[in-house]
C-alpha cells in the first residue's frame, strides 16, 4: 500500500513492489516547498478527475497511476475501499504533478504531518519585507556654502 513520507525537504510516494509495477514508475518524490494543501477528503469518487493515463484503472476496487487533465497531471494511488484519502494539491511550477491523492489507513494524521512540515519551512523571501536604504540628506551647516559639483572628465 501506497504511503507518505518526508524526508528531509521532499514528500514522497512510497510505493510497494508491486505498485511500482502497476503503475509503471518508481517511488514519487515532490519538494515539500511545491506542497500547497494538504486535505482529508471523504470520497474518493470526487478527487479523480482527467482521464486515466499511465496505471492501472480497476473501477471500484484500484485507481493506480498518473491521470491527465487539461495539461495537467495528477498521480492517485487509491483503493476505493477505503475511506478517506489524502489529497495534497501541488504547484505545478514546481512539480510535475498538480495534484497526489493517495489512501491511507491515518488519513488525518498523515494530512497533520504533511501540514507540520510546511509549517516548518523557512517563510519565502519577500523582497517588499526588507525595508529602503533611508536617504541621507546633506546636513547643512549655517553660514557653509554647499561642495561645489564634481567636474566632467
């Protein structure tokens, strides 16, 4: 059974032997920073989405593989009988997934885990944060005339 894992600065699909066959690829590895929702969801019925790709497709009993929709490409690793799945959607930009669904026997725990990861990354760099470079003004002294303009070369 299909799990996740993080280590270090990545989530990964942790897929069986036989999974990894199935599904014709190896384990899933996605960079924590591309993660930008973890969720529960219910039914599984309402996160497939696209037309199956890759995998292997057995209505009612395994959705093993990628999916593809509109560009963009889903990898879902479900057994419909059991409820609920965790669904993590990605930024496209920085996997090449936009959404992992997977089933889990702690769906709620592994979404918290998920979560607490994020939570531990480093907030990205605003440049808006840093604050301006004040201008210095020339302190004028009373009574001094102002340094005469540097000469053209």
């Amino acid at each position: 059974m299909a799990r996740l894992v993080i280590r270090k600065e990545e989530l990964i699909v942790k897929l069986s032997w036989w999974e990894k066959i199935a599904a014709r690829r190896g384990d899933v590895k996605v960079p924590i920073c591309a993660v930008k929702r973890a969720t529960v969801e219910p039914s599984w019925r309402h996160v497939l989405r696209g037309t199956p790709g890759r995998g292997v497709w057995i209505p009612g009993s395994l959705c093993l593989g990628v999916r593809q929709q509109a560009g963009m490409q889903d990898f879902v690793a479900i057994r419909p009988w059991q409820l609920p799945v965790v669904r993590i959607d990605l930024r496209p930009t920085d996997s090449p997934f936009a959404r992992i669904v997977v089933s889990d026997r702690v769906p709620q725990a592994t979404a918290a885990m998920v979560r607490t990861a994020l939570s531990r990354l480093p907030a990205p760099f605003d440049p808006s944060d840093v604050p301006a470079k004040p201008v210095r003004k020339p302190a004028w002294c009373p009574g001094r005339a102002p340094a005469p303009a540097p000469r053209p070369v």
